[in-house]
C-alpha cells in the first residue's frame, strides 16, 4: 500500500510542477508561477478559491509538507476569493 501511495504523490508533484490541474479529493489544485491555487466548494455550497505562496521542496520543486498542511487547512492563505454561493 505505501508504493502505490508514494507513487500516487510523486505523480501528483509531477502533474503539478509542469502547471497540470490536479484533483485531490473535492478541490482541484494548479500551479500558477510562485502560487498554488486550491478551488473547491466549502460545506456550504460556497464555491471559493485559496492562493498559497509556494515553499521549495525537494519533489519536482514543491515542499510535500506544504502541500501536506493545504489540504489539512492548517496553511494560512495567501489571499482567498469566493466565486459563487
């Protein structure tokens, strides 16, 4: 089970560091020069969009532990935008 997860992460850094939208679970995730946007809708119904300033990491260029921290929503944004309601 851990080769098939490390092998799902290094494809989604892959997919990410050549600029590919990603889904991850309900959110779609791209990267966008030093930022990383996160779309999604919220619990209630909102659809919003989250920026992150980008760390340098050691896969494909990103930071594993950052992206670890956006998903789990314990990285404060950079900026956010609602789109829609």
């Amino acid at each position: 089970m851990k080769n098939s997860y490390d092998k799902l992460t290094k494809n989604l850094f892959k997919h990410l560091s050549k600029g590919e939208e990603v889904v991850f679970g309900n959110f779609t995730l791209l990267k966008e020069g030093e930022k990383l946007r996160l779309k999604g809708r919220t619990e209630k119904g909102e659809e919003v969009e989250l920026f992150f300033n980008l760390e340098k990491g050691r896969s494909f260029g990103l930071s594993k532990d950052q992206l670890k921290r956006i998903v789990a929503f314990k990285e404060k944004p950079a900026f956010s935008a609602r789109t829609r309601k």
